[in-house]
C-alpha cells in the first residue's frame, strides 16, 4: 500500500488523484459507450435474437429464447446441492433485511388541511423492478438478498432477475435459492449490457419492468446509464470502496483484515486514514501475515498493492476532513470514541463503528442494503432501501371558496409568464363559461 504524509505532500492534488481513481466514468473510452449503444440497438431491434446472440459473445453459452428462463426443476435442484445451514442463513438475513426495511419505511402522512384546501400525499409501489445480479467468480447471493428484499417490503408485485450463466447454462444454486428465499418471481440466464436492455425494454421472452437495480461491470454501468428515462435505476456503481478512520487504540490485526475484505473485490479500493505512525507498522506486518493466509491471495495483493492507499495525518479532525472529500461508500470508524467522530462525518454510503463491525455484516446480514453509492457520490446519494421502490403522487383538492382566494395569485403568475390559458382554466370556474 502506498504511504501519504500529509505533511510531505500536496494532500489536495494527491486527494483529487484519489477521487479520480474512486470514479466509475474516468478513462473510459468511447468505444466503450459505442458497444453499449450497438447492444442497445439490437436488443430492441431484435429482441430474443440479440440476446441470443451477445451471450454467445460474450458469456460464451448457446441458449435459445425458451432456455433464457430458469425452470423450476433448476431451483429445486440448486436446493439439493447446497447445506440446510446456508438456507437457514440466508432466511436469518432475509428477516434482518426485512425488519430494517419495515422500519424505514415511508409511511402516508394525514393530510394537510386549511380553509377548503387539502393536500395529501400518496406513496404507492412499483409495479415492477428488474434486479441484475452479476456473474463471475463468486455467487452473489447476497446482492440477490439486498436488492429483492426491499422491493418485496415496498410491495413491487413482480420481481425479475437476470444473472450471466456459466458456459454450460447453469446457474450457481446458491444464486437460485437466494432468489427463492427472497421472493423473486422469475429468472432469467442473462447478463451483461443485453440483460439490461432486455429489462428496459422488453423482448418476445423477458418483460420490461419499471426500475432495474443491481450491480455489474462497466458495460452494465454504461447499459443502466443510457436506458434511463425508459426504465429507472438505482445509481451507477463504481469499484467497491472503503476507508478506514483508526486512532492509536486501533486494534491493527482488525483494521488489516478489513483492508483486505475490501481488496478481495478484486477491484476493491482500501484507504487508511490515521495519525499514527506506530498503528501504520503494525498494520503493514499484519497485512503480510493475513493475506498468505487468504484462498485469493494473488489477486488481492495486487489489488492492494494497486489500489490501497494508506494517509498519515496530523491529527484526528484532519482524517475527518479526508474522509468528508472522499465521501466513500464504506466507512469504518475504530477510535475509542467512534460517536463523537460520527458527529463530524457529512458524506459516506454506510458507516461502521467500533473495532467490533466490520463491513461483512453490512454486506451479509445486518439489514440496510449493501447497495450504496461508490465514487463519491454518497454526497448527494444515498443507499438502495425500500423507499426507492416507492412513488410520491400528491392530491390536491381545492373547494370553489379555496380557489377564489387563491386565484388572483394563480393569474398574476400566469399572467406574467405569459399563459392566458392558465389564467382562463382558474377564472371560468369562478365567473361560469364566457365566449
């Protein structure tokens, strides 16, 4: 991991170098928003076909329109091959999901009533939502659990999955009973840009839906990107990311193996931010130590040693500051004190305090959805829950006595933008219909 004092560097520039490493969309190239388009345009052009074809391009497996969907058998299979306790886990998660997600719920507030006028408001579920669950080394069942979980407790009736297959067309088992467990109504064996577009638009197998959430590569990032406005989304989701606020009480073994947890992402950006030099030696002898230990170790080394920043700074309110700029997506604060840090902390995805909360709950089993905002955007964004699968309508209701109060307003305003029919809608109900 490489060491920044702030004292011997420009922190600033080497803080903006930091940010633009957190971003999703710097160094892109435009052939990669290019081949994005072109799956777009095949998908909605084609349909089944298109889909058909970039898997075999891409994940490298032959599926005709009737093997997209994920049979029944399939799932009644997957439960066969895994451990009853993996099930008993995910339904312990499920449940924590659930009681969270009931918990932050908005709710209908009575209604706002004053002199013949009364304003309501309305909050009402999706009808559907697309979840895109990404493929590659590891199963995922946990971003199933996250992303379904809150759209079941908002009250989407129609739940969708996509996830990339294997050459050999199958799903990992522990990805199907996820989906199961949580309530997702059907699966189909997609990934990439061409399942996104399949969600947004729909094809002659695979229904549009409303919203589509869920991480992926660039070229899902890119897909979710450009589909919206036909379908919503969550957010665009970088690398994941966590920086780590620790004091000299800061136990090393524990900040070490929660730099690596982040570094098993592979990518996975881990930063370091303390003011003491003794915590900073113990953590790079733990590091060494902890990562031969490790089943990925090659690769989360090379992670690390890539991607892994450590910042030494004067004092504890100047590692607040770094944190604040940085707004990341995890933040874990192991001071003796963590409460009075949190009082100071403004932007970050999800926080984690004391020695004894590492990430991995938040990922696994605590309840908030581990879908958060990465690149700096948790300064204006916040994590996935159930209220992003939640519309807001308002209802207005004006008696004639409310409205001839209000109108004089309605046509100065009108009147001044230029709007006569406006000012007209207000006054022919007040004085009847004129010629």
């Amino acid at each position: 991991m490489r060491i920044l004092r702030t004292w011997e560097c420009d922190i600033d520039r080497e803080i903006v170098k930091l940010k633009q490493q957190l971003s999703l969309l710097d160094g892109l190239s435009t052939n990669h928003r290019k081949t994005v388009l072109k799956i777009i345009g095949d998908v909605r052009k084609l349909g089944d076909k298109a889909i058909a074809r970039y898997s075999k391009c891409f994940d490298k497996v032959s599926l005709s329109p009737d093997e997209f969907r994920v049979k029944d058998r399939e799932i009644e299979d997957a439960y066969k091959k895994i451990h009853p306790h993996f099930v008993k886990s995910i339904q312990r998660a499920i449940s924590n999901i659930r009681t969270y997600q009931e918990h932050i719920k908005i709710r209908n507030v009575s209604p706002l009533k004053t002199n013949g006028v009364v304003l309501n408001t309305l909050y009402t579920p999706l009808e559907s939502a697309g979840v895109y669950v990404p493929g590659g080394s590891a199963s995922y069942p946990s971003t199933v659990l996250m992303n379904t979980v809150p759209a079941k407790v908002a009250g989407v009736d129609k739940i969708i999955m996509t996830t990339p297959p294997a050459k050999d067309g199958s799903i990992p088992p522990e990805r199907l009973v996820a989906a199961r467990e949580a309530g997702v109504n059907e699966i189909y064996k997609i990934g990439g840009a061409q399942a996104i577009a399949a969600l947004a638009f729909g094809t002659e197998t695979i229904p549009k839906v409303d919203k589509i959430v869920g991480p992926g590569n660039i070229f899902v990032t890119l897909a979710k990107k450009e589909i919206f406005g036909y379908a919503g989304i969550d957010m665009l989701a970088g690398p994941s990311e966590v920086l780590i606020i620790a004091d000299d009480r800061a136990n090393p073994s524990f900040v070490a193996s929660d730099l690596l947890s982040q570094a098993e992402h592979t990518p996975g950006i881990s930063i370091l931010v303390t003011f003491s030099e003794s915590l900073v030696e113990q953590v790079k002898t733990e590091l060494k130590q902890q990562i031969s230990k490790l089943k990925r170790h090659e690769d989360t080394k090379k992670c690390l040693d890539k991607f892994g920043v450590i910042i030494l700074t004067k004092n504890i309110g100047e590692c607040v500051e770094i944190a604040n700029t940085l707004a990341p997506e995890h933040l874990q604060i192991m001071t003796q004190n963590p409460r009075t840090i949190l009082s100071g902390i403004k932007h970050a995805g999800a926080i984690f305090l004391g020695a004894y909360t590492p990430v991995a709950l938040g990922d696994y089993i605590a309840g908030p959805s581990h879908v958060l905002p990465t690149s700096g955007t948790a300064r204006f964004s916040s994590g996935l829950s159930v209220n992003d699968f939640l519309k807001r309508s308002s209802v207005i209701t004006y008696s004639r006595s409310a409205l001839k109060e209000a109108s004089k307003d309605v046509v100065e305003i009108s009147e001044a933008e230029g709007l006569d029919a406006h000012t007209r809608s207000v006054q022919i109900r007040l004085k009847g219909a004129q010629s």
